[in-house]
C-alpha cells in the first residue's frame, strides 16, 4: 500500500474509531441472557427512566465494551473504562474484526488501537508504519473544534457524541421515541434487569409534542441523527435493581448501511485515569491537514469507506 494511502487510511479510520468507541462499549453475549419468572414491577417506563437517567449521571464513570457493526463497512469490538462527570475522558482498546474499513486497518499495519479521551480531543495510537511517516509519532490528536471541520455533517456529529456521550444518551432517545415499552424481567451478566424498548423515527421528531425531553433537548437529538443519516432508530436498554443500565443494543438504518451495536456497563464509579500523550509522539490532526496527509470532508464519509480507500 503506498505511503499516502496509508496516511488517508488510517486517518479515517482513527474518526470513525473514535465515534464509535463512545457510541457503543463489549463482546455481545446475548445467548446468555434469559428470562426470570419475578413477577413485573408495576412502575411506568417514563418514570423508571427518569431514575436511570439520575442514577447514571451520578455514578460518572463505569467499564464498558462493546460490538459495532455499520454494513459491510466496518465491524468492531471495544474494552475499558470512560468518565462523564467532567467532560468525557477515557481509555479504550478497540479491535477490528471484519469489514472493508478492518481489512484496510490491517494491510495500514494494525488490527487494533488505543484511543484515549479527555474533555478537549481524542487521541489515537496508530501503528509503526503511520509513525514512520511522521518522524516516528505514534498518536494523533483530534481536537473536537477540529472534527467539526471535517464536512458532510459528519464532523459536527462526531463532536457533539464525543463531548457529550454518556450511557444516558440511549436513555434520552427512548424518552423521546413517546413510545417506550417495558418488554419484561431478565437475568443479563449475572443480574436481574428489567428490559425496555422504543424506536425512534427520526422525521417525526420536529412535528412530535414529546413532553419527556425538553425542546432544546429533543431538536439537538434530530440534527445529530440527521447529520449522521439515521433515518430509524431501535433501542432497547437493561436496567439493573439499583437503576444503572447493563445493557444496551441499538439498531439503526444510516445512508451506510444498518448500523448494529451492543454494549455492557459494569463497575459504575470505577477510578477512570487518562492522560494526553506524551508531546513528543503526538502528531496534531490540523497539521495533518496542511500538510496533505487528509483533505476536509475526506473522513466525512469515511463510515462508508469510499473515499478512504481512494
């Protein structure tokens, strides 16, 4: 693969590593939950989620991994830990399994990265041929001003996830779906949890009086899902006896092709460290720009891998 190609390669792939490492965090062991026979607490789904949603933003922080799927683009897992309570801020490992934007990973010189999060950017660690082509700097840095210039809306989406991502994100889009149900009591990662559902039609949005989110709240959930091509939407969320989620899947029709995620939440309040790279190995995403490495708009896309590849 020529040098160039790797640069542009693995520059797009870093954006969408980063989007989906806080979109969705696990290996989906689904087989293994099953139904409980504890008869249904008699508790109405918006009010249940109004405590998960407090529960949530208290806890601040919680172990994650994950499974994303976009079509035929890119399938990935990812492993570790985030914070929210004052900014987003993280480290995560994530793993490419299968896809054309995997298959390009691994011929760029990885099938794996570290990302790492904190308020103000997000961080990639590429591999040693991307370094070699930047006086040996391994890692990346995205600022989340900087991802807003990326173009085709995708840049502004990315940003608005990143700053503001947090487990409650899915409890927010059932509340505004007006149609969440409670699908019933299960055991899932060793807990008894209850199971919600909605789905979420994105073109009803602005005409939809939802009494569950506010304005603001519910006109900036419609243009992120616009931005990102989510035509649909199905979420459903498992919530444990102490009102923390254990379980999300998210399923979604995107301009790319179905989107499929599932995530696990464990160790809420877990100490979560993150640090910026050292200076010295860190290779600013703007220089990058100027110098030819990616043109603006060339990642805007790159969830569908046709402009990665050119």
């Amino acid at each position: 693969m020529k040098s160039t190609t790797v640069r542009r390669v693995s520059l797009s792939i870093a954006v969408v590593t980063a989007l989906a490492g806080v979109a969705a965090c696990g290996t989906d062991s689904a087989k293994s939950d099953k139904a409980v026979g504890k008869s249904v607490t008699r508790v109405s789904p918006i009010a249940a989620l109004r405590s998960v949603e407090k529960s949530t933003d208290k806890a601040e922080s919680a172990k994650v991994r994950s499974t994303m799927e976009i079509g035929t683009a890119v399938k990935m897992s990812a492993d570790g830990a985030l914070a929210w309570g004052d900014g987003l801020k993280g480290n995560l490992t994530i793993t490419y399994t299968g896809g054309r934007l995997a298959e390009m990973m691994r011929k760029a010189g990885t099938a794996s990265m570290q990302a790492r999060y904190l308020p103000d950017a997000y961080y990639a660690k590429m591999s040693d041929a991307f370094a070699r082509q930047y006086g040996g700097k391994h890692w990346i840095r995205y600022a989340y001003a900087d991802l807003a210039r990326l173009g085709g809306g995708s840049g502004a989406y990315m940003k608005d996830q990143m700053q503001n991502s947090t487990p409650s994100q899915s409890v927010n889009m059932l509340l505004a779906s007006g149609d969440v149900k409670k699908v019933g009591e299960e055991t899932v990662s060793g807990q008894h949890t209850t199971h919600y559902s909605g789905k979420l039609n994105v073109a009803d949005l602005a005409d939809k009086t939802n009494h569950n989110l506010t304005a603001s709240q519910l006109d900036s959930l419609k243009k992120q899902l616009d931005k990102a091509g989510v035509t649909t939407e199905t979420v459903d969320i498992w919530i444990n006896d102490q009102d923390l989620m254990v379980k999300k899947t998210e399923k979604a029709d995107m301009m790319n092709g179905p989107m499929v995620s599932t995530a696990y939440y464990s160790d809420y309040g877990v100490e979560v460290a993150a640090e910026a790279p050292p200076a010295a190995d860190t290779k600013d995403f703007k220089d990058l720009m100027r110098s030819g490495g990616m043109t603006p708009g060339s990642a805007g896309t790159s969830s569908g891998s046709s402009s990665a590849a050119s």
